[in-house]
C-alpha cells in the first residue's frame, strides 16, 4: 500500500454538478499518482504509475475514451 500521507490533492477541473461529482488527484507522490473521491475522503484511493496515468489523461484528451454519440 502506498503511503499517501504528504499527498497535496487538487480537484479536477472537470469535475460537474457544481462539485457534487468530483475526482481529487495527488501528482506530488515520488512515484505514484492518487486519484479519490472528494465526497469520499478516507475511502479507497486509486494509484497508478505516472505514465500510466499521463497516458490516460492524454487519451481523455485526444476522445479516445468517448462515447458513440
């Protein structure tokens, strides 16, 4: 388990429903990036390796996550 105790996390800019659906991210881990839910603090947190988490983003980015419209 990774330990997420200086974790600075910042609320995504994407984030809806004037912050009533919001994802938290830490990136200032050695490492490691966190991702909770801020309606959900002390619960689960999801760490993945740093490329693994550019590479997601720059595929929300490029809609290679989108849905069939």
């Amino acid at each position: 388990m990774a330990d997420l105790s200086g974790a600075v996390w910042r609320k995504s800019t994407r984030s809806d429903n004037g912050g009533a659906s919001c994802v938290e991210v830490a990136k200032n881990l050695p490492g490691i990036v966190g991702v909770r839910d801020s309606k959900d603090r002390p619960g689960p947190v999801l760490t993945f390796e740093p490329d693994a988490w550019r590479a997601f983003v720059d595929g929300i980015k490029a809609g290679e996550l989108d849905l069939p419209r």
